[in-house]
C-alpha cells in the first residue's frame, strides 16, 4: 500500500478505507512509517476532516497498536474524561465516590496541558504518590480499591502517544477526528463499559467557543457507541475557575474538602451530575436521583474519604501527610464595579508564572504553588479588596498577581454568573 497515496486521497478530502488507516497506524506504531509523513497525514485531516465511519476506525486502531486491559466479570468499569479546564480537580473526590456505588473505575488520566491543570500532576504533591503503575500493578489496585487513578503505560494505544507528539509540534492539535481518536483510545484501553465526558468551553478551556465544543462532544459521544463503550458527554462553562483552589496540593486540599462534606458547590455539583451520569448508564443505579443520595451517601459515612485514601496508600502515598504551601500573598482589586469577565487561561497562566505548571516539557513542577482565587462573575467588588491569595515565592508574587487583576473585566451593572452545565448528550 502506498503511504503518499494515502496521504494525498486525504488531502483531497476522499473518505479513506479502514484497509488505508489501519496500513497508517500499524505502520506508524512500528516505526515503519516516518514522522515527515504521519505529519502530513495529521495536516490533511486538519483540513479535510474524517467521517464518523473514518475515526472510528482510526481510534480502532490506534487501541490495536497496544494492549486493551481485561478485566473478570463482576462490577461495571467506568471512567470519566475532562477536555481541561483551570481548577478541575473532579477526578480526584469523583473516583472514591463511585468506587463506593458498585463500580470499579481504572482512570488513566493525564498532566497539564497550557495553562489547564493535570490530574497526575496533582497528585504527585501527595508525599509518596505514584502515577507510574505497570499494568500489573494497575489492575491490582483497582481490584483491590475499586479505583486507581495512574498514567498510561507504555503498552496502551502506543501510537497515539508518538501521534499526539507530533501533532503538537505541527500545529494539528486542534482537529476533532484526531482529539476524538486520541482521547478515546486510551479510554477504551482501559476495558471500560461507560464513559462520560466533561466537555469545557470558554476562556479557561481548550475550546474557546460553544460550536467547537458541541461539535466535540457529538463526536466523542458517537465514535464512543460505535467502539460498544456507553458514552454520553456534558459541555460545561469554562469562563471562570472552577472551585476556589488552583494549582497542585491546594487542589488536592480542596477535594479532601469534598469528601469531607465541605468545598465549592459548583465543584461538588459537576461531580455529582458526571458520577450520577455513569451509575445509572453503568445499570448501578435505577436514575440521577437515587445515584445522587447514594454518592451523597459515601460523603456522609466517610466511606468516599476512606477510599481514597486508601487508593493513596496503594500506590504508595500518604494523603494524611503533609503537603506544602508556599507563603501567601495577598492580590487587591485595581477595579470597583460588577465583575462582568473572568479571563480564566491567564488565571491558569499566572499558576504557571509561579512554577505550578510547565512551560516546556520536563519542567519540574512546584507542588507547593498556587491559588485561591476568591471571586466570581456577578460578584460587586471594590478598589483593594482582596480577590485572590497567591502561595508563591515573593520574587513572583507581583507578577502574578498583576495577570490575576488584569483578568478581570468589571461593569457598572450586576450580570448573572454563567449556568455550569450548558448541555448534556
């Protein structure tokens, strides 16, 4: 088979065989292809997109590159996947919570991407945390906890990894079939039977706009059921922070919080509407009602807690131990008035600035950085009034908080906060 010419039927906009792709990725997992043409093949999906019959088939067999985990009948296996947002932490108190609802969840998850937040990264601000699990080990700890949240092995959909590196130096991150096939692969590695997706739009989110963001979610959720994986997805509205806490161990501190009956409401409500979204499509639970009491339920007991950590100590941290915040600093208000706009990439941003993220890849991240960030759209503010707290060192600090005021956008009138959850599928 001949890969230009595959490359070139692409880039007239043909609709490729499954013969064609499945000759691509095998060819490109076993080094048999070259990047210059994997890259060319990424440009001319960019431009001419792929069918639903097309991704499908490229998720297929990027999955087919590596090894799909099996795992023993018994309790249903779902996860959920967050498109990345600034402050997202619902993994983290969603994961112990539906463990304790009779289901197992084996959660891939991944690192900061931009100015959004990763969940292994938030994790490893917990002494002793280890994301890097063999298969082996990954499958004991969700049998044993009935969650694990770890990084992808090496064996799992393999060429999606070196397509996704590719792809991010040649300016094709951005193509729904690819983010489709990429995201999905991984999941549907893991063996699971239900998936919901946290798709985000808005200034703190990959997708800037409501269209990009539905157009995502639809495919997700279609290339989903065509791989027998139950799948339903909601958008939800990134244009502010979500929850108080932005950074490492801070976000870790705020979803003990969670599990320990406290923390932000909007943080709690998105992860009772994802978890109670997976019972009921997982047969657990009868409908969102009866899984909300019984997700309420692990809280109250402290079950949830409980579980968590004892997913901690399975992969060898302590979440009772320590985890280090630098010294705070306080940001005043340059602005009176109503806040009208929160620019939440440059919130994330300023969490980099302060070595709470990465700028190249391997940075080495400070787990002890971050934010609470203390207002939000519709609140009135006045000139020095206190609107963020920065754990920061203080040759930073300034910085800082500058990207943090001129992130906010104020009015003479009150505005409604955005609806957290715009639509579901």
């Amino acid at each position: 088979m001949n890969v230009a010419q595959i490359i070139a039927d692409k880039r007239d906009g043909k609709t490729l065989e499954d013969a064609q792709i499945e000759y691509l990725i095998d060819g490109f997992a076993n080094e048999q292809i070259p990047d210059y043409q994997m890259a060319a093949f990424a440009m001319a999906v960019y431009f001419k997109g792929m069918t639903l019959a097309e991704t499908t088939t490229l998720t297929r067999s990027m999955i087919d590159s590596g090894e799909r985990l099996e795992w023993p009948a018994g309790k249903p296996k779902v996860d959920k996947h967050s498109t990345g947002g600034v402050g997202d932490k619902v993994s983290i108190p969603l994961a112990p919570m539906l463990a304790c609802c009779g289901v197992d969840v084996p959660m891939i998850s991944g690192r900061g991407l931009g100015a959004t937040g990763g969940t292994l990264d938030k994790l490893e601000s917990i002494p002793g945390y280890r994301c890097d699990l063999s298969l082996g080990e990954f499958r004991s700890v969700v049998n044993w906890n009935g969650c694990s949240i770890a990084s992808a092995g090496s064996n799992l959909a393999p060429a999606d990894k070196r397509f996704y590196a590719l792809r991010d130096v040649t300016a094709t991150v951005p193509s729904i079939p690819l983010i489709t096939a990429s995201i999905l692969s991984k999941k549907v590695a893991e063996g699971i039977e239900t998936l919901v997706l946290d798709v985000k739009w808005g200034s703190g989110a990959f997708m800037k706009t409501l269209e990009d963001a539905r157009s995502l979610a639809k495919s997700l959720v279609n290339v989903g059921n065509q791989m027998r994986v139950k799948t339903t997805a909601v958008i939800t509205d990134m244009n502010q922070p979500l929850g108080r806490m932005i950074g490492n161990a801070v976000e870790v501190d705020e979803s003990v919080e969670i599990l320990d009956g406290k923390g932000p409401d909007d943080v709690i409500a998105l992860t009772m509407e994802l978890a109670s979204r997976l019972l009921v499509s997982a047969g657990a639970a009868a409908d969102q009602q009866s899984a909300r009491t019984d997700l309420q339920r692990s809280i109250d007991t402290g079950e949830a807690l409980e579980r968590l950590s004892e997913m901690v100590a399975s992969q060898g941290g302590d979440l009772n131990a320590n985890r280090t915040r630098a010294k705070s600093h306080v940001v005043h208000s340059l602005e009176a008035g109503f806040v009208t706009r929160i620019n939440a990439q440059r919130i994330g941003l300023a969490v980099i600035e302060m070595g709470g993220g990465r700028k190249q890849l391997g940075d080495k991240i400070d787990h002890s950085v971050g934010m609470e960030f203390l207002i939000r759209i519709g609140d009135k503010i006045e000139i020095g009034q206190p609107i963020a707290n920065l754990f920061c060192s203080e040759k930073v600090a300034n910085y800082a908080g500058n990207l943090v005021n001129n992130s906010i956008g104020t009015g003479p009138t009150s505005i409604e906060s955005p609806e957290l959850i715009v639509e579901t599928f």
